[in-house]
C-alpha cells in the first residue's frame, strides 16, 4: 500500500482548518457525542475489566 504523505498532511491541514472555523457551540456538540459513542461502547464491555476500575484485594492466607 503506497501513501502520498503529502496529500495525507494536506488532507490533515483541512482538518484542522475545518475544526477551528467551527463555533465552540458546535465543538461541544461534537464532544457530547464522542462521549455518548464512548459509553455506548463502554457499556458494551461491561465484562472486559478495566485497568482503571478498583477492585477488592483477594483475602490474605491465613486472615479470615
């Protein structure tokens, strides 16, 4: 697969461009929805356990 790295940083620079002519109204709108994709998502994964989440130390030998 051949990449034309300079249409990749061209397509990037728009990028960019479009995000900052964008209002903040319409920015939060958009974060809004990337979090609602990432809990819908989270939500899916439920029984994967996460490397942020606490969880109980196991009992110690001997303790009861």
């Amino acid at each position: 697969m051949n990449f034309d790295q300079q249409k990749v940083f061209e397509g990037k620079r728009a990028f960019h461009r479009n995000l900052a002519d964008r209002s903040v109204a319409e920015k939060l709108r958009m974060l809004d929805a990337l979090r609602e994709r990432e809990l819908a998502i989270r939500g899916k994964r439920e029984d994967v356990p996460s490397a942020l989440r606490e969880e109980p130390a196991p009992p110690r030998a001997g303790s009861k």
